[in-house]
C-alpha cells in the first residue's frame, strides 16, 4: 500500500499535470461535493469521470 499511483486529473477544461496523487484527487473531488452540495454521479460529470 506504499506505492502512489499518479494521475491526470481533468479539473473542468483544464489538466492537471498529473502530479495528483489518488488521495489528492478523492479530497478534490470531496471537497467539492460538499462545497456545491452537488450528488457524487453530478462532481463525476463536472470532472468527467465516467
């Protein structure tokens, strides 16, 4: 569990360079959800996870 996958992560049209680490990612994401008080299917099309 010590190994860090990177990842590019789309933040509305922009990319991230792809230094986010999952964790990083699923806070983002987290806190965005709770930010807009969006539904967890809503934050994945705003950031186009499918």
């Amino acid at each position: 569990m010590g190994r860090k996958l990177n990842h590019a992560v789309p933040l509305g049209d922009v990319m991230t360079s792809g230094k986010q680490t999952i964790e990083e990612r699923a806070c983002t994401l987290a806190r965005y959800i709770i930010d807009s008080k969006d539904t967890v299917r809503g934050a994945a099309k705003k950031f186009r996870y499918k």
